[in-house]
C-alpha cells in the first residue's frame, strides 16, 4: 500500500499534485468561523449597476445575505428566482435581500436582467466578503479540489448581529427556511 501510495505521487503529471498547487496559491487568509450573534462583518462593494452598497446602509433593517457560486447557472438561477418571487413576503418581515459572488458588475447586471430579479446583486471579484464570512472554500467535484463558493445564507437583525447562518444551502425550500427564521426576529 505504501508503495503504491509513493509512485502515484512521483509521477510527473499527476493532476493531484497539481490541484494541491492550484488550491494552496489561491488561499486566502484564514478565517475564523462566524457564530450566531457576532456582528456581521462591514463590506463595501458594487452592485449589479455599478453602485456602492455598503452593509451599514441597511443599518435598521433585517437583512438576508446570500453567497452563491456563479451567475446563471441552474441552482444558482433557481435560488436568486426563488428570492424575486417571494420578495412581498420577504419585505412583509421588513428585509431586505443581498445576493453576493464573485462575479464581474457586468455579469450580475446580464443575470439580473436576464431573470428579472428585484433585489441587488453584488460584486466582490477580490473575494473579501467571501472570506470574511468563510464562504470561500475548497470544493471537490469528481474528485478534483479547487477553491470556490459555498452556498451559504447570512440571517442579520436589525441591529448588524447575525441571527442566523444557513450553510451548505439546498436551493429547495430554502426561501420558507428564511421566511420562517425572519418571522422568529419579529
């Protein structure tokens, strides 16, 4: 077994040692896992028009804070759609709905368009955000690790603390999950 274990990782081409490569360039600092009732952490980005929208803007006001893998893909569309369709009932429970990636302004401006969504989605290409709420991270897909975005949804009160973290969100349902977790503020 040792043996075998040594010659697959002295050949020269072998795509495991590459993506460990790959992956150990492309982290970031590390991050300390947020826990309910932490102030959320301050951010300051682009939105789908170009606009700087800041957390402390909705100082106030619950907020749901979504962080999602990339535009116009399957999950990704079924889960921002989700939110534009129960934007009523989200604003009834006085929030307000962020979505976050690391996608380019010009290609959250295509999806939102594209879908018709009503609510901002923002853009953090240097993936701070996405680190500071420990959403970057390493996947692996047919065995093959890279970093990317877990999809995770932040709950935040009115006064900036979180009051609910949704990790490793299942696109279904999830909008009852939050609207349920939104009414426990009220």
């Amino acid at each position: 077994m040792k043996q075998s274990a040594s010659r697959s990782t002295s050949k020269k081409n072998n795509p495991t040692s590459k993506a460990k490569k790959t992956i150990s360039s492309q982290k970031a600092t590390k991050t300390t896992g947020l826990k309910v009732g932490q102030n959320a952490p301050p951010f300051t980005l682009l939105d789908d028009s170009g606009q700087k929208v800041s957390l402390s803007d909705f100082k106030g006001k619950k907020v749901v804070l979504y962080f999602y893998p990339k535009d116009d893909t399957p999950g990704c569309t079924k889960e921002a759609c989700a939110f534009r369709d129960g934007i009523d009932d989200l604003r009834d429970s006085r929030a307000v709905v962020l979505g976050i990636s690391a996608d380019s302004v010009e290609s959250h401006k295509k999806f939102s368009t594209k879908y018709d969504l009503n609510f901002p989605l923002l853009s953090d290409v240097d993936k701070k955000a996405l680190q500071a709420y420990g959403v970057w991270k390493e996947k692996s897909l047919y065995g093959r690790k890279f970093m990317g975005i877990e999809r995770t949804t932040y709950v935040i009160d009115v006064e900036g603390k979180i009051a609910h973290i949704f990790p490793k969100v299942k696109v279904d349902a999830h909008l009852e999950d939050v609207l349920g977790e939104l009414e426990l503020l009220s």
